[in-house]
C-alpha cells in the first residue's frame, strides 16, 4: 500500500535527505496520502515561481495563512503527479501558466504545521517545484491575477522582499538570490 507510481516516483529522484526519507514513509503508509480526505497529515504541491531573468519571484497573500507565500495547495482527485497539481495551483492561484520546470526532481521537500484557520488540516507535507515564468516583469503585478485565496498577488524582487513572508520560505529565496 504506497502512493500511485508518478507520485512515488517524483519523490525518489529527490536527493537522499532526511526529509526525502520521512516523505517516502508518509507515501508508503497509504495510497491516498496525496488526498487530502486521507486525514489531517497529507501531502501538498506547490511552485515557487520566479521570472524569466530570475530576479523576481511571484508571491501571494494567503487569507488563511496571512503571510506571504508560493503558490500551492492540495492535490485533486484524478490528478496523476505532485508536478501537475502543482502546475494547476499556480494557474488557479497566479493566473500563470507557461512555466518551465527548473531542474529535474522536485525543488525541496517541506513538512509544516498549520495554524487554527484550517479546520480539517493539521499538517501539509509540501511537495515543492522550483518553475519560471516566461515573463520579466516591468510592474508588480504584470502576467498576475488574484484569486479568492489571496488579499493579494505580485512579483517582489529576491533581494527585497516584503514584510510578511513565511518564516520558512525566506532561507530558500535567498538561495535562489545565488
């Protein structure tokens, strides 16, 4: 009893880390730990967008995490890879759609608890790709649309982000500053 093979998959060309090995547990503890209905620790996808001249990055204002934050979320019924509904949520969330997968495995693996305004969710285990826009933008929101999910959306500049990242995020847009 383990995920569907894509999923499983996308998680083993990950680099070996303690976290890929803590994912591959969680795939193997139930084929449906990519669904959401599977309980309150199941797995996400999520794109970390950057422009095409890599020195911006497409962020949203979450309602229910009132940070800022990549695009992502949970995987739908019927959905066949941790990349497609990654690719759906950006679209859904950013209105962005032409993206080019950076590198051949998922991005970072993530695990996090929730806060209080997810009532059915306790812990997602973020299954993170790193993807460019084909698109520089010459506005902040340029190529964006807002989505109900967000107070917010645009494109900030790696060495400017704004006030209100997610703690967690910060250390990875900085890597990518490199």
């Amino acid at each position: 009893m383990s995920l569907p093979g894509r999923f499983l998959a996308e998680l083993e060309t990950c680099t070996p880390s303690r976290e890929r090995e803590q994912f591959l547990a969680l795939a193997a503890s139930s084929e449906n730990a990519h669904l959401k209905s599977s309980g309150p620790v199941h797995f996400t996808a999520s794109g970390i967008v950057i422009d095409a001249s890599g020195r911006f990055v497409a962020l949203h204002h979450h309602r229910k995490v009132g940070a800022w934050l990549q695009f992502g979320g949970h995987i739908d019924e019927g959905e066949e890879s941790f990349e497609g509904a990654a690719r759906r949520e950006v679209f859904e969330e950013s209105g962005l759609e032409d993206l080019e997968i950076v590198g051949n495995a998922p991005f970072k693996l993530h695990a996090h608890t929730l806060n209080k305004n997810f009532t059915v969710c306790s812990e997602h285990w973020d299954v993170q790709y790193l993807m460019r826009a084909a698109v520089t933008p010459t506005a902040p929101t340029d190529a964006l649309r807002l989505s109900e999910e967000s107070h917010d959306v645009r494109w900030w500049r790696l060495d400017a982000l704004p006030a209100g990242v997610v703690p967690d995020l910060v250390p990875t847009l900085e890597r990518l500053r490199t």
